[in-house]
C-alpha cells in the first residue's frame, strides 16, 4: 500500500493495529503507534482502544494505562479493553476498581466487560460482587452470551458454591467444550470428583474433549484413585495423537505417581527426562509418601542428567526431607540453592525448612531460624498471612501480626467467648481443641491465625445466617480449621475459607474437605 502512493486511513490504522496484538509483534506495534501519534486521527477513540488492546496484550500496561487516561471521551470498549488488560496482566484488583469507575461514569458494560470482571472476581473470592454482575447480565440480555456463562461457572465453582455453577450450567442451549471442561474442573475443585467423570463421560456423547478436559478429568481419576478411568483416558490420548499436547505428559505422569502405580508412571517419565516439570512430579510424589532417601536419589540423578532444578524442585526437596527425618541433608539443600544452583530461596523455601525443623522437634531452632531471617522475610509476604473477606460489597483486608484490625475490640471478644465455649465444650485430653498449645508454641508465632480474625469481623457486620466467606494467601493450619469447624457449629453459619492450595466450606461443625489433609499431618 505504501509503495503505491497510497496512505492510511482511520480503518486502516486500527486494523493494522489490531493485527500487531494477534501477532504480538511488538515493534512494529511501536512504530504504528509513533505514525498515528503524529497524525489528525490519533484523536480517534478507535485507535486509542486499539492501542490499549495492543500494549495490554505484550503486558505493557503501564504504556496502556498512559493511552488510556489520555481519551477525552472513553466508550465501553475503552473500558473494557483497559479491564480485560488489567485481568490478564494479573492485576485483579485494578481490574475492579476501574470497573466500578466505569459504573460511576454511567457507562453500560457488555458480555466481554461483565466476562472480565467476572474474572477479576474469581481471582479475588469476591462472590457478592459477581451475584450481583450475574444479576446486571440477567437484567440487559447479556446472560445468553457464552463467554458470561462459562465465566460464571468458573467463579460459583471457585468460591465454593459448585451448585450454583451447575444451575448456570444447566441453563446454557449449546454448551462448549469451555461449558464442559469449567463444570469439571469445578466439581473436581469442589471434591466432587465422581460427578466430574460422570459429567466427562456425558460430554464426550455431545463433542470431542480438548487437551484442557483431559488435564482436568485426570485431576478427579487422581483425586478417587480412579485407575481404570485414567487409563482409558491415557488410551484416548494415544489414539487420537495427542500426547506430546500442553500439560497433558506431565497430567498423566501426575496421575500415575498419585495413584501409586510407579511403573506406568517411570515410562512416561523415561519419555519427557528432559522436562524439569516431571522431575519435580515425581520429586513430589516421593515426598507425600516420606520417601526422602529417594528423591534425593533422583535429585541426584536430574543433576546427573543435566536438568536444571527450579524453585519447585527445591520445595520438593525439603518437603521429602522434612517428612522423612533428614534435617542435615535438607539444611544442606538450603545452603547450596544459590551457591550451586543460582535460586534464590524465597518465602516459600523457608516455611519449609521450619517446617523441616519442626516435625523434627527442633522447635528452638526453627525460632532461631525465623528470627535470623531479614526483617523484610519475617513480617511481610509468605510469613505474613493476608486474608480478605467481603461484607456488603467492600473488601477487608488482615494481615497476621496485625494488633489493629478494624474493631478490633469486639473481634477480640467474640474470639475470646469462642474460646471460652471450646475448652468448656472438650474436657479430655484427646478431644480438646490445642487453643493454648497453639498460642504458646513458637513454631507457629509467625501464622497470626488472621482468618479467625477475618471470620469474627464478618460475624459482627452481617445478619444472622448470611454466609461468611475468606480468601487467604497461604495454608490453613489444623489449630484454625478445628476451630473455624466449631465456630460454624455454634453460630449455624456457612463459612468458607479458600486457602492457596483447598475450598473450605464448614457447615454445623464440618468441613467439606473431610478433614483429610489435617488427619494425615496429625
């Protein structure tokens, strides 16, 4: 066209531009931009929300953020794009608030906005939002729309209200491989992995699964330890060639060292030797089952076949050696990550050498070792626990250690009163909740317990019966999970606690994770 004689127009301008963000081809996107900065057009909204979509995609979103502040009069798909940019960049929260910016302007959302702020909500547990974006999408049509469906389900299967996800589900004409694969992954997420394959099976009469739902229906075989299912599925994988596909090797390999059926697992391990991602499934494997001495063999040998160790592989590492005694050779592991290896160790890596230190009844010294970390490591990020919960459509944020939390009197009084109930309600020894050992025990100064905190807030701001639900950054710990099972007991509330690696829904003193992971650690 250039070479014609021929210049660009407006449409010729935001079609090369959109072309840029396919591509992800960076440079030229720069050089479109630098033109039409110099031209009559670039006043244009279209070019704006071009570029916005543009530098969202290649992550530059502070470049977005700049285009976007600059447009005199924003439409929908200026918000929506800077949204959608926010959401995919991992920047959730300002995914919200610009949002609700746009609500503030009047401007009214469609299918891929209502889409994308789903997703923020997803991201951040915010589920009396989505309720609410669920019933703005029923009330303008937008409902119909696929993209807000499967969104939908995502959200009501990540907070726990897996019912919910069905229903939408339910209701959706033609559904996708998206509906299909979402709905299991949120029964599988919710522990209902039987009803997973059962949905698989049902999907697979309607259309073809992609290599997404494999991945996901491999996680339910693996959480029954449903071993002919997942054998037929690895057979389904064969046939139809798609086993060197994204996640699907390592999916299969995870599956067969989960159900214990090393063999298997070995040959699909021999295949991918080079991937340090199925080093790391076995390194895991070794360590659920307190096999320290071989995964240091393995260790051994990744090192031996020139396979580069990752963060994950050092988490591995410590959790082997701290479920099998071997304190000496996990400190060693600790002392060598950057020296031998050029990992830093991060919040992570420490929790678990105290962990390493604790099981092994060095209580002292994993004090010690908290204590001798920098004070940056000790009071912020994976030692600091953030926990947020939503009462009427705001967000609140506690951090562990945190001695002023909004009304903190009265959350210290209903905690109290709480306590008081548990020891009067567990006399005996073996049955009593471990309140005072857990508040005592230096192992676990550094948790601050928050979510009780969080929990307490939510009973005091909202009516009786209203569901309470947290979000936290790190693992729940047993001494919370027995409590918060005997607060749900008391009150007759449903409460749900989504921590980094399970969904806790209590109700009338149980949990619906069936207290597996806690009676395995006891």
């Amino acid at each position: 066209m250039w070479e014609f004689g021929f210049f660009p127009d407006l449409m010729t301008m935001t079609s090369v531009i959109s072309d840029c963000e396919a591509l992800g081809d960076v440079s030229l996107g720069r050089a479109l931009h630098g033109y039409v900065s110099r031209m009559d057009f670039y006043s244009d909204v279209s070019v704006h929300n071009s570029l916005i979509l543009l530098y969202s995609t290649i992550g530059n979103w502070e470049e977005a953020e700049k285009i976007f502040d600059r447009i005199q009069c924003k439409d929908v798909v200026s918000w929506t794009a800077m949204i959608s940019g926010y959401e995919s960049n991992g920047y959730p929260e300002k995914a919200v608030k610009t949002y609700k910016m746009m609500e503030q302007e009047g401007v009214m959302p469609d299918e891929i906005t209502i889409a994308s702020v789903l997703s923020a909500c997803t991201s951040l547990g915010l589920l009396e939002m989505g309720v609410k974006l669920q019933q703005l999408a029923e009330r303008r049509g937008l409902i119909a729309y696929m993209i807000v469906s499967n969104t939908l389900i995502d959200l009501y299967s990540k907070c726990n209200c897996i019912d919910k996800a069905l229903e939408i589900f339910h209701r959706i004409p033609d559904k996708n491989v998206i509906s299909w694969t979402s709905i299991i992954l949120g029964l599988r997420i919710n522990n209902r992995s039987l009803e997973a394959l059962i949905f698989f099976r049902e999907m697979t009469c309607h259309q073809d699964p992609n290599s997404v739902t494999l991945v996901s229906v491999l996680a339910a075989c693996s959480r029954i330890s449903a071993l002919m299912c997942g054998k037929e599925i690895h057979a389904y994988v064969l046939r139809n060639g798609m086993e060197i596909h994204g996640f699907l090797p390592n999916a299969l390999l995870d599956f067969y060292v989960r159900c214990g059926r090393i063999g298997p697992a070995l040959n699909l391990f021999n295949m991918q030797k080079e991937d340090v991602t199925a080093w790391n499934i076995l390194l895991t494997g070794y360590a659920q089952r307190g096999q320290g001495a071989l995964a240091i063999e393995l260790f051994d040998g990744m090192i031996t076949s020139r396979v580069k160790p990752d963060e994950i592989t050092f988490i591995s590492l410590f959790r082997a050696c701290s479920r099998s005694g071997l304190v000496a050779e996990g400190l060693d592991y600790l002392n060598s990550m950057e020296s031998k290896y050029c990992i830093v160790p991060n919040l992570k890596h420490y929790a678990c050498v105290v962990d390493l230190l604790g099981r092994a009844g060095l209580v002292d010294d994993a004090y010690d070792f908290i204590v001798s970390l920098p004070v940056k490591l000790r009071y912020l990020g994976g030692f600091i626990k953030r926990f947020w919960i939503e009462v009427k459509g705001n967000v609140h944020a506690f951090l562990s250690g945190d001695n002023l939390p909004p009304q903190s009197k009265e959350i210290n009084a209903v905690l109290e009163g709480f306590y008081e109930k548990i020891k009067a309600a567990h006399h005996s020894e073996s049955e009593r909740y471990r309140v005072n050992e857990v508040e005592d025990s230096k192992a676990e100064i550094f948790c601050g317990h928050s979510e009780r905190l969080a929990i307490a807030f939510g009973l005091i701001n909202t009516a009786p019966g209203t569901p309470i639900w947290v979000t936290k950054n790190l693992y729940m710990c047993k001494s919370c999970h027995d409590i918060i099972k005997f607060i749900s007991e008391v009150v007759r509330r449903e409460i749900s606690v989504r921590d980094t690696e399970h969904f806790h829904n209590f109700k009338d003193g149980r949990c619906t994770c069936g207290d597996e992971n806690y009676l395995r650690e006891t």
